[in-house]
C-alpha cells in the first residue's frame, strides 16, 4: 500500500470551524474568547466541543490561532 501525504486542509473539509465561529452568537464568541486568553484551555475545549460535536483538536487549535491574531491586531492599533 502506498502512503500518499495530503495536507490538513484538503483532509479535513467536513467541518470549517472559521465559518461555523462567524454565525456564533456573540455571547458564545465571547465565553470562547474570555476561556482561551484567560488561560483556561481545558474549558475553550470542552465549550468548542459541546458547540460543535463534531470538532476536533486540529479545529479548536486553527481556532486559537486566529483570534489570538485578531487581538494582536487589536492590541497594534491601540
């Protein structure tokens, strides 16, 4: 059998995290937010999975990555 590498985005495309967080609740967004720059990982995760049952740690890491740019886009323009 031959291995055939294939990266992240084009395996996984059943679930967009990115789009599914743009139609969340504000309220929802936030509690996400405050849970994963307060440090509380475990919580950011467990909240991200009973949102969306079907993510996985690779969503909840793309996630991060992005709203930790977006508040240090925020913090640039202060």
């Amino acid at each position: 059998m031959e291995h055939i590498y294939q990266p992240y985005a084009q395996n996984d495309t059943s679930f967009d995290v990115v789009a599914a967080f743009s139609g969340l609740e504000t309220t929802r967004k936030m509690t996400l937010f405050d849970q994963l720059m307060c440090g509380r990982t475990n919580a950011y995760r467990n909240t991200l999975k009973s949102i969306w049952p079907q993510s996985n740690d690779n969503d909840a890491r793309k996630l991060e990555i992005i709203l930790r740019a977006r508040l240090d886009r925020l913090k640039r323009f202060s």
